[in-house]
C-alpha cells in the first residue's frame, strides 16, 4: 500500500528537480521579513504563497519564461515585487 502522502512528495520532486528548480528555492528561502517588506498589511504572505505554488508549477511543467512572467504578473504587483526580490526571477522580467 502506499503512503498517502506520496503523490505529493513526487510533486515536489518534480517541482523542485524542474526548469525553475534554483529560482524555486531562492523563491522559498526569502525570510518572512522580506516577504512581508512589499506591503503594510499580510496580504503579501498570502500572495507569496500563491507565488509559490505557481513557479511549482512552471517547473513541473517545463513552462517557459515568458508564460511564468505572464502567470506572475496575473498575480499583481504585489507578486512580481515579491518575485523581483529573487534575482534569477527578476531577471526573467528583462
């Protein structure tokens, strides 16, 4: 039988082995003060978490620069100011 938890963990295997492997994990190593410096209230934790799950995808997914730039901007500003803090991903926005 396997683990219920398994399906997901292949996820993040392939999230994290995909295109944007590396940005993926500057994305996930920004501290919270960092994340929460964009703007006054916790939106920004929400969006970050959004954002998150987004580049997860693009990476699984094999999806290319210019259509995570565009899922990312669909975000908000809130979220590309957060991307832009990762510079491998703020340099996708040049």
């Amino acid at each position: 039988m396997s683990n219920r938890f398994s399906d997901m963990f292949q996820d993040a295997d392939a999230a994290f082995d995909g295109k944007y492997s590396e940005e993926l994990k500057e994305l996930t190593g920004l501290s919270k003060e960092e994340v929460g410096s964009v703007t006054p209230d916790n939106s920004d934790l929400k969006i970050y978490s959004v954002l998150i799950k987004v580049v997860e995808k693009a990476s699984k997914d094999n999806t290319s620069k210019a259509q995570l730039v565009n899922d990312i901007n669909e975000l908000g500003e809130v979220a590309v100011k957060i991307a832009k803090k990762v510079p491998s991903i703020a340099a996708l926005f040049i």
